[in-house]
C-alpha cells in the first residue's frame, strides 16, 4: 500500500513512540486521502492516529525479536543523524 512507511519491529534501540506515531499518522493519511485536516475532519483523524498507535505499539512489545534488523532506518532517525 504504502512503500514510504518504515519497519519499526527490530530497532536497536527500540522504535520510540513518537516514530510509532509518525507512522500511524503516515498510514491514516494515506487511507484516508486526508493531508491536511480540517475542521470537519480532524477529531476523526487524530482519534484514528491514537487508536492506531496504541494497536502498534502493542503488537511491536508482542511480537518476538527479529533475527535481522530492519533494512532502511526511520526518517526521524536519518533527520537526527545528519544534524
């Protein structure tokens, strides 16, 4: 669906829970077609991102460590390092 969002599962350290969030919000914008919110539409959007935030982070503490780490580092990662 969406290439752009990054594997979190298998950080060291481990994904934090604003990279968790970036990515919900990246998934809610994406199925939702919304980029900017509105009046209209944000209490629906921010809910959609709590709710999914919370469902992801707690599938990533439930899930077993992976053997390989991800292949591509989060954005906010990459934006920390160069700076």
């Amino acid at each position: 669906m969406c290439r752009n969002i990054t594997t979190l599962r298998g950080l060291e350290p481990a994904a934090t829970g604003e990279e968790i969030e970036a990515g919900a919000r990246q998934y809610v914008r994406k199925i939702t077609g919304v980029q900017k919110t509105s009046a209209a539409t944000e209490e629906a959007f921010e809910r959609a991102v709590a709710e999914i935030t919370a469902i992801s982070t707690r599938v990533l503490t439930e899930l077993p460590p992976r053997k390989q780490p991800p292949k591509t580092e989060p954005p906010m990662r990459r934006l920390a390092r160069r700076a």
